[in-house]
C-alpha cells in the first residue's frame, strides 16, 4: 500500500486552504496532523478520502489516481472516521457498524458469517455491544462517536483516517480506541492518519507528525526529531517545554503561561 500526494493545493474563491502538500504514507506507521485552527488539517483528510478534488497536484493510491478509483473500490481502502457524524435516521448501533461491512458485501446478498463476526469483534472491543439495539439518534455525542469508529475499523481498510475522532471521548474512551487503533498498525501493517488537537496524544502514539499552518507544512519528520519547543513557537506561537516522560515512554508537551 502506498497513498502519495504531489504538490496539491486547495481552496475556495477567497482564500487558498491548502498551498503545495507533498507527502508519501507508508504501511505499519501512525501519522499525526496537527496546526492551529483553520490551518487546513480537515481538508487534507477530505482530499486524501476523495470528498474534495486537489485543484492543482495529484494523489496516487497504489500508483494509480485517487480520482480513478470508484466509490465502491475506495470503500474498500480507505475508511474515515470524521469530526462530525449527523444521522437522522433511527437506525441501531449494530446496523451502523454493519455498514461499515457493505463495501465488503455483494449487492442484494446479505451478510456472511465472516462479516458478523467481524462486527461482534469489533464491538465487543469498543464496547459499544452493551448498546447494539440502541437507536443512533438515541445516543450522547461520545457513544455515537464510538459507534462510529467501530463502524470504520468494522470496514478494516488498509487505510484509517481519523478527524478529532476522540474529540468528544473521555480519557479512558479516548486512550482504548487508540490502543486499538495503534495494535492495527503494528501488528497488521494499516497505515493510520490521524488530526488531533491534542498534541500529548499525539506524541505519544504517532509515528510521524506533520505540523500545518495557513495551508503549508511548517515541519515533518518522526516524532522525537520534530516535536520540540522551536517548531511549536513557530506553528502555535507558544512557549512550551518538550520532554520525554518515562510514565508513557513517550515526548509530552508542557505549555507555558
């Protein structure tokens, strides 16, 4: 597997949101994206799933155009977990996280044994079985983001991107979900591209970070070279202080006053 960008940019009739992105992901390795506010993180994740098409630039999955993969052929690569998730039909947990099986399933046949099993797993371990016969509309903003992200990792794509996809999670919920999510990365070889707001979490489970600010990418590169106090003046306009905590083995970020 291999998802390249070359050169994209994107934007709107007033602004550019996205100047000149290049980046190659590569299997078995957790990326995380991070920048302030309107830096343009959502809109790469909406261009590397094919919501949005790059103005300028390309990006190949496999060596082949993204654009000319169907929707259909896609699904069965990629799966988003996105930062809003709005459904106004009063499905079950169990039949959303089904969904996430339907690129798998031929059209008009049902589900195979394989394909149950595959969400019983999943919900047993997101533990969103205790709700499975709950209506969607039913449930808090957290449980149906959970119901969410096991809908994703039901699709078990090669590919994972996930928008703040733990942004409206509680710790406990927040960590679990991406032990999971990093277990798939180190023992199946997925390929995970994650925005998050946080950068503790991110330090601690990503692989590789790319800072973005006003649509360009400020810094990239393994964690422990790029995450330092430099590079979050210059992309947050903050004093902080980077150190490795042995507690979580991993870089934390103190942020000054």
């Amino acid at each position: 597997m291999s998802l390249d960008c070359t050169n994209i940019s994107f934007g709107y009739t007033d602004r550019i949101v996205i100047d000149n992105f290049s980046m190659s992901f590569s299997p078995g390795k957790f990326y995380g994206i991070v920048g302030p506010n309107g830096s343009g993180k959502t809109t790469i994740l909406d261009l590397l799933a094919k919501h949005l098409k790059p103005e300028s630039g390309k990006i190949y999955y496999n060596g082949i155009d993204l654009a000319s993969y169907t929707s259909k052929q896609l699904s069965k690569e990629i799966a988003l977990v996105p930062q809003n998730f709005y459904i106004n039909f009063a499905f079950t947990v169990r039949e959303i996280v089904l969904m996430g099986r339907y690129p798998h399933i031929a059209r008009f046949a049902a589900p195979t044994a394989e394909d149950t099993s595959i969400v019983k797993e999943v919900m047993e371990k997101t533990e969103t079985d205790g709700f499975a016969e709950r209506y969607i509309t039913e449930l808090s903003g957290g449980e149906r983001q959970r119901v969410v992200f096991a809908r994703a990792l039901a699709q078990n794509t090669p590919v994972l991107i996930l928008d703040e996809a733990t942004s409206n999670l509680d710790i406990n919920y927040s960590i679990s979900l991406l032990n999971i999510t990093e277990q798939r990365v180190k023992q199946e070889e997925k390929t995970v591209i994650a925005v998050m707001q946080d950068i503790n979490l991110a330090a601690a489970y990503c692989d590789y970070l790319i800072f973005l600010n006003a649509g360009r990418i400020a810094a990239h590169g393994l964690t422990q070279e790029v995450l330092n106090p430099g590079t979050i003046k210059t992309v947050f306009n903050v004093d902080a202080k980077v150190y490795l905590e042995s507690y979580s083995d991993s870089l934390q970020v103190v942020f000054k006053k």
